[in-house]
C-alpha cells in the first residue's frame, strides 16, 4: 500500500507527539528560557552549557525551532515569543504525568485513574506525599491564574460582596487579584493544609494581608461559614460528577441565606473554536490523571441542577469570541 504524502504528514506528528513533548520538557528542564534570555547564543555554545553533543544539539534545536520554541537562524539560536513560558512545561501533572498516562488504556476502560495506577496513588495523595512537587504544581497553578484568570474580571462584578471565599483556591492568586481590586472586601482562602502553609508565607507582606484569612481543610468535609461569595475556581474540572456534586452541596450546607456561589472553570469548545484540539486533550488529560472533565456548558448546567442549589446564571466566554479562552462562569444562589 502506498502512503499518501498528506497522510503521512497527518500521521507522523501524531506517532511523534511523545518526542515533542520529550524535547519540550528537556528544553525546561534545562530552563532554555533562561539562557536565551539575554542574546542570541551559538549551537556550539548551547552544546557546552547543556552538556549535549554538538549534533545532538542540533538535532535537538532544530525540532524546537519547528516548534517555534526557539528560533534558530543559520548557527544561531534566539529566543521566539513561545521560549519565556517554556517553564510551563514543568508542572508536575505534565512530567510526572508523562509516565502515567502510559496506563490510560486501563483507565477508558473503567479501571481507576492511570494516575492510581502508575504511582498507587490519586493525584492530590501523590502531592502531598512529595512537598518539592506540591509546591511545583501550587507554581504552575499560581502561573496560569495569573495569565489566564485576568479574563474573569471583565465577566463578573465582585464588588457587591464583603467577604470572598476561595474554596480550593491553590496560593490565593485569584483572591489576590480581587483583593487589590475591591479594597474593602476581605477574603477567605481554603485549601489543604500544606498549601495553606505556603500561602501564608506568601502573602504575609502584601498590602491586603490585615484583609485575607486561611482555613485549611478538605472540601469533601469542610467549608467555611462567614461568606457572602463561594467561589470554586478550576478545581471541579478535577472530580467527576458525583465527587463535584458533593464538593457544591459541601459549600451549600454552610452558606447563608442569599450568599452566592460562583463557578470558574474551563468550557468544552464547540468543535469550531480556535481551542477545540487543546481542551479535547486536556480533558482525556485531566480523565487520565484523576478521572475529571472539561465539561461542556449543557453538562456544567446539568452539574448544577443535580445540586441543592435552584437559581443560576451562566456565561460562557466563547459565545462572544471564538478566540477567547473559553471560561464557564457559574452562578448559584442560596435560596
Ligand atoms: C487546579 S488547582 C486550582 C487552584 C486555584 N483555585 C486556581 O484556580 O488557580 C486545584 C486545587 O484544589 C485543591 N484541592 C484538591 N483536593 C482538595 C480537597 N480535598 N480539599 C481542598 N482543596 C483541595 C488543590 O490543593 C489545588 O490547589
């Protein structure tokens, strides 16, 4: 059988997406960032500083500058626009991940997380386990809101709402960012107690820690009392439903009359958004590492209706632009 040209080169890149990833994780870890910062840098040089062979050096440069990772003209590499977030790349649900999701056969069919099964542990257990990764993974987490959690602000008014809960909330970056914008608001941070600690270190001596406090413990069992907004922030997309439901009425049970819940979270695309191929990957991704989902907008409503909460609203970021990183923002109230 003879293989079209087209289709090979549909097929290759799929064959060879795990030495994309191999070489962009090398690159990180070898923080490339870094030494491209500054000025353009030879291949012979870069060799030296990484330790690599020359013609391995330029085999290797050579796939990042098709990536656009790096640029690299005649014998001189510089850094592309990608090349400052190539730290990305060292979340640990991205590297350790990369061994686990050798088990994701076990896990379509029905078995327990390929997480589970490579390490013997969920997720948040293996975390807690290792505290050097924990803090990676609470970095990556504090990264991406900060580049990508901005986005909520022109969708959603915080300023009716005296005191803010941020259940999950990772380090506070979120409550951070409304803290400085809503000056009289106080916030609550809710995590684990592990990530409670290196919160508190963080924030000790930022002009709103008089206005933030901390409460450790697990959302399965606890939430706090005193808040007029709930919110859960890219932390459902990490259960199933039966896990995200108990999470909600969790928040519900301790709420007052009239507070408010507020759901962040990532949306499945329609198959024409720019995203599309992104979030279908992260989604197998996030089944894989611990059995969550990027929902769709009809499955967040869904979520929601199967909960004690009975009014809400809903915006979906990618109804008004097809680029936009799709965001869900859910609103419940408290009846
Ligand atoms: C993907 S991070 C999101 C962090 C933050 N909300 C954000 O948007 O950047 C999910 C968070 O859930 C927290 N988490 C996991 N299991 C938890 C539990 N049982 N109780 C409380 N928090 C938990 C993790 O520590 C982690 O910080």
């Amino acid at each position: 059988m003879t293989i079209q040209n087209n289709i090979a080169g549909k097929l290759i890149p799929i064959g060879a997406a795990h030495i994309i990833s191999q070489c962009a994780i090398i690159a990180a870890e070898h923080q490339l960032n870094t030494l491209l910062s500054d000025q353009p840098i030879s291949i012979r040089e870069i060799a030296k500083k990484l330790n690599f062979t020359v013609e391995g050096t330029w085999k290797f440069i050579r796939v990042l500058d098709a990536l656009e990772l790096v640029t690299l003209k005649e014998n001189l590499i510089t850094a592309s626009e990608l090349t400052p977030h190539l730290d990305y790349f060292l979340g640990i649900h991205i590297t350790d991940g990369y061994a686990a999701i050798e088990q994701l056969e076990a896990t379509l069919k029905g078995k327990e997380s390929s997480w589970q099964a490579h390490y013997g542990k969920t997720f948040y257990e293996y975390l807690n386990s290792y505290p050097e990764k924990s803090q990676i993974f609470t970095d990556w987490c504090r990264k991406t809101a900060n580049a990508w959690l901005t986005a909520v602000f022109p969708m959603y008014d915080f300023s009716p709402y005296s005191t803010i809960v941020d259940m999950a909330g990772g380090n506070g970056e979120l409550l951070s960012m409304i803290l400085t914008n809503h000056p009289k608001a106080h916030g609550i941070l809710f995590e684990l107690p592990a990530i409670i600690e290196q919160a508190k270190e963080q924030w000790v001596e930022s002009e709103f820690t008089q206005r933030l406090s901390y409460c450790s413990g697990d959302f399965f069992i606890h939430a706090p009392t005193e808040g007029d907004l709930y919110i859960i922030s890219r932390a459902l997309l990490n259960w199933n439903d039966t896990d995200a439901i108990q999470i909600i009425n969790q928040c519900y049970k301790n709420m007052s009359k009239g507070s408010k819940l507020l759901i962040i979270d990532f949306v499945l695309p329609e198959k024409s958004h720019a995203s599309y191929f992104n979030f279908v990957l992260s989604d197998i991704n996030l089944y894989g590492t611990m059995l969550g989902s990027n929902r769709t907008k009809q499955e967040w409503m869904g979520l929601l209706q199967k909960t004690q909460f009975h009014s809400n609203f809903v915006y979906n970021s990618n109804e008004e632009s097809m680029s936009t990183l799709p965001i869900c923002l859910l609103e419940a109230t408290k009846l």
